[in-house]
C-alpha cells in the first residue's frame, strides 16, 4: 500500500470514528435532552423523570464515556495504521 493510499485509508477511518462519536453526542444531547424530553419524563428511574436526566446528568456521563471510547479507537487506529506514539 503506498503511503498517499494508506494516509487515505488512516483518515477515513478517523473521520469515521468522529462521525459516529458525533451522531451519539448529537442523539444524546439534542434529541433526548431537548426534542425527546416530553416523552422520555413518562419513564422514571430512581424518582427523577428520564428526559430531565439526560439533560441534567445522562448526557455528561455520555460525554465522558466518548473521551474514553474515542481514544481507546483512536489509539487502536494509530497502531494500525504504523503511526503511534512509543
């Protein structure tokens, strides 16, 4: 594989990776903490209505969880594709 088709290849799989990470943040925060809300609070957990969970709490545990996700991926790509840090 030559290094232009294999730089295509890396970056395609990044941008790939930031697509999905940014449609989840996007279902989270938009549709469930604003959009979805009415329908989500008929649902309860521990007392609190779900919709005003995500928009309070759910969505910045979401967040998180995609730090941690996008950089266990990321490191997985820059390892295969020849380009991580020692």
């Amino acid at each position: 594989m030559s290094e232009q088709t294999s730089g295509q290849a890396y970056w395609k799989a990044n941008l790939k990776l930031i697509a999905g990470c940014l449609a989840v943040w996007f279902v989270v925060s938009y549709l469930f903490g604003i959009l979805l809300v009415d329908q989500l609070n008929a649902i309860t957990i521990g007392g609190y209505e779900l919709g005003f969970w995500f928009a309070q709490q759910g969505s910045i545990y979401v967040f998180v969880i995609l730090i941690f996700f996008y950089a266990f991926r990321m490191n997985k790509i820059d390892r295969e594709f020849g380009v991580h840090e020692e």
